[in-house]
C-alpha cells in the first residue's frame, strides 16, 4: 500500500482529507490510531505533526506526503516537489512594527527578527546582503516585537490579521506557499507506483473540474450561433433537440473565472433557464 503522509489536525487537515474523498478514497473508519488503511484504494494515510511530514518522506516512513511549501523549504530534505495543490494559500514575509519608519530591506541590518522560520530567512539575508540576528522560536511569532523580544517577524501571513492585530505591518512577502504533494527518489514497487499514478491522475481530474463550471441553457434555434460564439466549450459544446421544434438545449464547460460575465452575454442575445452545475471530476 501506498503510504501518505498528512497532517493529523490543523491548518492542511480539512483540505487534505477534501481532496482525498473527491479523488474517491474512502478510509477505513479507525479512531485515534495514526495510520489509517482506505477501504477500496491501495494506499494508507499516516498522521503526523505537519513539521514531521518532510522528513518521513525523505527518510522512506511515508512514500508521499501533503505539507506546505514552507515547510519543505524549510526542512531541506531530499524530496521532491509533485505537485502543487492549490489550497492552504499563505505566504512568508517579514513584518515590523506599524509606526515604524521602513526604508527597504536595509532597515532589517542590525535588527532582531523572530521566526519559526530560521532557514528560508538566512537564505533570503543572505541573498539581499543583509545582516540581522535570527531569533527562533517555534509560536506566537507575532507578540515577539510587542513583548521586546525582537525588533521585527518573519512568519505565515494569509489575511493580515495576525499582523493587525498585533500592531504589525508587512514589509516583504519572501515566499508564496501553497499545499504540495511530496515524493522522494526512492523507486516504489510496481503495486505503489501504480497507486500514485493513479492517485495523480485523479487529483488532475478534480483540480480541473475545480475551476470550471457546467452550464446547461435552452436555446431559440434561431440564436443558436450567436450562443454557440459566446461558449468556448472544451471541443464543441453540445446541442441537443428539443420538443419545441424551435428551440434547442445547448451543454457546455466554462472558466469560472468567466462565468458571470459569459451567462450575461449568453442572456443578451436569448439563452433561457440557464442551470450552473459543479463538476466533480473532469478527464481529458
Ligand atoms: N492562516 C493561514 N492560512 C492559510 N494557510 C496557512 C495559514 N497558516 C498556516 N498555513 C499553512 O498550513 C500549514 C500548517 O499550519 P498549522 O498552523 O496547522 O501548523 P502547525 O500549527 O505547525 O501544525 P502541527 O500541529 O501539524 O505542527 C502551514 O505550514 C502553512 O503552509
Ligand atoms: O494572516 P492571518 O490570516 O491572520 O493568518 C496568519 C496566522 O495563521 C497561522 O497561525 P494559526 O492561526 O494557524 O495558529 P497557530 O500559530 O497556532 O498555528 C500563522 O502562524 C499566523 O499566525
Ligand atoms: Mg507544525
């Protein structure tokens, strides 16, 4: 069985075991045990502290895992990157306090800055010339200015309101972090090689149907081409007869992105009943 390294709680959980179910993995339901067999695919999932997960791919524990971008930079084990996987949103950055005067990077020389952090901010010092003392500590980054423990904070910011609440401001965003699939260059067995191809292929299907909606509408035959001009479709979109001879229904896939302003134009020159539906999975 392939072995999966996720995290047991916390930020990655919710959006991990999400994506899991929608590529159809059902898990066994085992309470409070840490490694955890699914039920009609070939791969077990192992619970771990998200710090852990790195390092149990690297050293074989686990074949793959789920952990954030900074957490993998940060470790610097030998594992490679398989895929992004788009939730989990963050980003590293150095924050000061708001009332301070800030003149660009140099400001950090001499500075104190506290971090969980430690490695991915001497490589960024070190890259811009800086020269600044490196506190770690492992939580609560953001009191660290308030309390005099340190001048300055580099740590996971997503909606600001840590930094906010804690009178910081963000001065340098260093790394965009998002959820990755990690895998190691140790060879598998036929049996889990096979598992995460397909594992893969799966999670291909549901990230693409993520961004993307399908869109049913009802017709005027007459209007067919100016609808079938609005809607790129995937190959062509579907048209399909109806009772009224004079109408027609037409299927097709569209870019959420584009979705409002396509049902608005789709309206304008005579689409009725027009049904918006998720898709779970799409395959090429
Ligand atoms: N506010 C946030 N918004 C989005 N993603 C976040 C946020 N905070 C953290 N993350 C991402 O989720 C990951 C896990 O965050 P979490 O806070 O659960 O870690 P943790 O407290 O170290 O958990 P653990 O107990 O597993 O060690 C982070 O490494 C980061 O990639
Ligand atoms: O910019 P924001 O949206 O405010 O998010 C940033 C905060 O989120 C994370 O902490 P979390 O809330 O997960 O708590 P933790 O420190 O216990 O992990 C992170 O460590 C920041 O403190
Ligand atoms: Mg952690």
């Amino acid at each position: 069985m392939l072995r999966i390294a996720v995290q047991s709680k916390g930020r990655l959980y919710d959006e991990t075991m999400e994506l899991l179910k929608a590529a159809g993995i059902k898990l066994v339901a085992v309470k409070r045990t840490l490694l955890v067999p699914s039920k009609n695919f070939p791969v077990e999932l192992l619970f771990l502290r998200d710090d852990d997960i790195p390092d149990s791919v690297a050293t074989g524990t686990a074949d793959i895992g789920i952990v954030g971008l900074n957490e993998v930079l940060e470790k610097h084990q030998r594992v490679n990157m398989l895929r992004k996987l788009g939730f989990s949103r963050c980003r590293l950055s150095l924050a000061i306090p708001k009332d301070a005067d800030y003149n660009g990077p140099a400001w950090f020389n001499g500075k104190k800055i506290a971090t969980s952090y430690p490695r991915i901010l001497a490589s960024y010092l070190k890259k811009n010339n800086l020269d600044a003392d490196i506190h770690v500590i492992s939580g609560s980054v953001e009191i660290a200015p308030g309390i005099g423990l340190s001048d300055a904070i580099f740590d996971i910011v997503s909606s600001g309101g840590t930094l906010v609440s804690n009178n910081l401001k963000e001065v340098e965003v260093v790394l965009p972090s998002e959820a990755v699939l990690i895998g190691s260059d140790r060879q598998l067995d036929d049996e889990k090689q096979n598992a995460l191809d397909e594992l893969l292929f799966r999670i291909e299907a549901v990230k693409t149907a993520e961004t993307r909606k399908y869109v049913l509408m009802n017709v005027p035959k007459s209007r067919l081409k100016a609808v079938l001009a609005i809607l790129p479709g995937i190959k062509s979109p579907t048209v399909l007869p109806l009772a009224d001879d004079n109408w027609c229904s037409v299927h097709s896939v569209i870019e959420e992105k584009t979705l409002w302003t396509s049902i608005n134009a789709l309206k304008a020159v005579g689409a009725e009943g027009i049904l918006v539906l998720n898709i779970e999975e799409m395959v090429p």
